[in-house]
C-alpha cells in the first residue's frame, strides 16, 4: 500500500497538520486540503494536507489513512512531513520522513540531502529483499512531496506543468514524465464537480529500481499513466483539484478534492 501511497503523492499536494517547519510561515498562509481517494468508484482512503508553498521555500506534511471496509485488508497511518527551498526554478528538498502503519507493520523512513543526493538516515524495518538503488542512481532524485511541491509552484507561476523528475522515496526510484497541459472543463463523473475551467496535466510514472527480488516480472515495472486537474480556487492559487491513475494492480484510481481549500496565517 505504501507504493500506491508514493503515487498519490506524486500527483496531489497532501498533509494533515501545520507544517511549521517551513521558515516562511509569519509571511506565507498556511493551505489546508482534504481529498478522498476511490478504486473502482470504492472509496478507499483520506488524505488531509496542509502545506506553505512561496517562491523560495516550502514545507509540507501529511497524513493518508485507508478508509470503510479496505481499512480491513490494507490498513495504512501515515504521516508524512518535508521540506526545502528552491534553487531558481528547481526544487532542492532538504529533509522527508515517512512513518507508521503499512503493510502490516509499523515503518519509519527518513532521508536528508547533501549535494543534490538524497541519503536514507531511517529505514526500519530494513528490506534486504529488494535490490539496491545506488548512489549514482539516486544522484539529482527528490521525494515525492519535494516533487509536488515544484510541479504545484511552476503550475502557479507559468501555468505550464511540463516537467522530469526522478523521484525516490527511500526504497524505490521512479521516472516521471509530465506533459504540458491545456485548461478544460472538469470531468463530470466523482461525487464533487468544480464545474469551472482546470489546467489537465496527463502524466507518466515509471518504477525503475527498488523492485522486490521475487518480483522480477513484477506489473509495477510497466508506465502508469494519469492525469491531475489544477484550479485556480480563490485565495489558495492553484490547488490539485483531480486525479486519476491507471495502477496496473488496482486498476482505475480517482483522487477528488472534498470541500474547498482553507487557509489561516
């Protein structure tokens, strides 16, 4: 579930409580979302999030809990929390910390940067059957709210979300691919329809090293495509509106935004 975790998080901006590790909160407000995440129609999961986003830092946090009767079969508590600056137009993550229950037992993960290279400080339990990614692999790789974090800031300031990342979360590393978009109307279907103009980004992910070592013809190591909706909701700028992600084991996941975005100082 963490891996379908990691995807979410690559196409929505997502926390759950102040992210007052940002330096910049006495200037920047603080935006707090909330999203509900379905399979199949099937609603499986909530993300809340709060984040502070400016054009030279931010910090983010979150927490995705499964929901209804798939928290029975794959339960999942995590909070997660990042930050970092910009380095003109390119994200620089300084910290991302992953922790709690998924896949049946409670995990932790951290990682700090030096020199554009993320290093992994917590990794508990360890994962000796997965293959290794290296340290020239991981070189120029961000996490995945690093990641948002810099598509959400260049989607504000240029309305334009083209953009490749490589992005690692601790054990896996994943190419992704995101497309210059076009403004149109929100999709109808979902229970929450905006109904006013959003910028479409299509997106592609694609799991490159971290596999299990039973997993060598794995369906994860295929591209997942998606598509994620931006609008523009007043006083927020910019907010992740919609997503949708083809996931070669799930299948269709819809992520909706549940209720207009708040913000406080």
């Amino acid at each position: 579930m963490r891996r379908v975790t990691s995807v979410l998080c690559a196409g929505l901006a997502l926390a759950t409580f102040s992210a007052a590790s940002c330096r910049a909160e006495e200037q920047t407000p603080q935006t707090e979302v909330k999203y509900l995440v379905f399979v199949h129609g099937l609603h499986v999961m909530d993300i809340q999030a709060s984040y502070r986003l400016d054009n030279a830092q931010y910090g983010i946090g979150a927490h995705v809990k499964t929901a209804g009767l798939f928290n029975m079969f794959m339960k999942t508590d995590l909070t997660l929390t990042a930050q970092g600056r910009f380095a003109g137009q390119v994200v620089a993550p300084e910290t991302f910390d992953s922790k709690g229950w998924s896949r049946r037992t409670n995990r932790h993960i951290a990682l700090t940067y030096k020199d554009n290279l993320p290093q992994v400080t917590q990794l508990d339990p360890p994962e000796t059957n997965r293959e290794p990614v290296t340290e020239a692999e991981r070189q120029g790789a961000v996490d995945t709210l690093a990641m948002l974090m810099g598509l959400l800031r260049q989607v504000r300031e240029t309305q334009n979300c083209a953009m490749q990342e490589k992005v690692f979360d601790g054990l896996r590393l994943t190419t992704l691919s995101v497309q210059a978009g076009s403004e149109q109307k929100l999709p109808s279907s979902g229970p929450l329809d905006w109904g006013e103009a959003a910028l479409r980004c299509n997106f592609v992910g694609q799991q490159i090293k971290g596999f299990k070592l039973s997993n060598e013809q794995s369906k994860l190591r295929n591209p997942q495509p998606g598509r994620a909706w931006f609008e523009r909701i007043g006083a927020a700028g910019f907010v992740a509106v919609r997503l949708e992600l083809d996931h070669p084991k799930l299948g269709h996941i819809t992520v909706l935004l549940d209720g207009a975005p708040r913000q406080f100082p």
